[in-house]
C-alpha cells in the first residue's frame, strides 16, 4: 500500500510478505488489521511532510536559494 502511494513497484514483495503467512489466511487475517493502520500512518506522514515541503517553497520569494534542511 506504501509503495502503491508513492509509485514504487511492489509486485513480488507483497506476495513475499504473505508467503511468510505460510499460506495461512487466518494469521494473514488476524495481522491485517495492524498492516493497514499502519500503512495508513506512514502513508499520512507522507503526505503531511510533502505538504509542509510545499508550503515552505511557496513561501520563499523569488529569486532566493533555499537551503535543504
């Protein structure tokens, strides 16, 4: 899901991931719920941090270097 957010290709490593589930759809289940929430945050802090990025270019004025933090 991370991967998918920011356009990296992720194909093999999710079936890898549920491959060490050794096939059990129960404890793939049962650990969903955290993988998703998870996800999720990364994902949001993601987003809050490129947002920041942006506000913080928006508000240099033109003409001046901004210095990487």
């Amino acid at each position: 899901m991370v991967c998918q957010a920011v356009g990296l290709d992720a194909n093999t490593a999710s079936s890898d991931y549920i491959a060490l589930y050794m096939g059990s759809k129960e404890k793939l289940a049962k650990s969903l719920g955290r993988i998703l929430r998870t996800a999720a945050r990364i994902i949001e802090g993601l987003q809050r941090e490129s947002s920041d990025d942006t506000e913080a270019s928006a508000s240099v004025p033109e003409g001046t270097v901004q210095l990487a933090a």
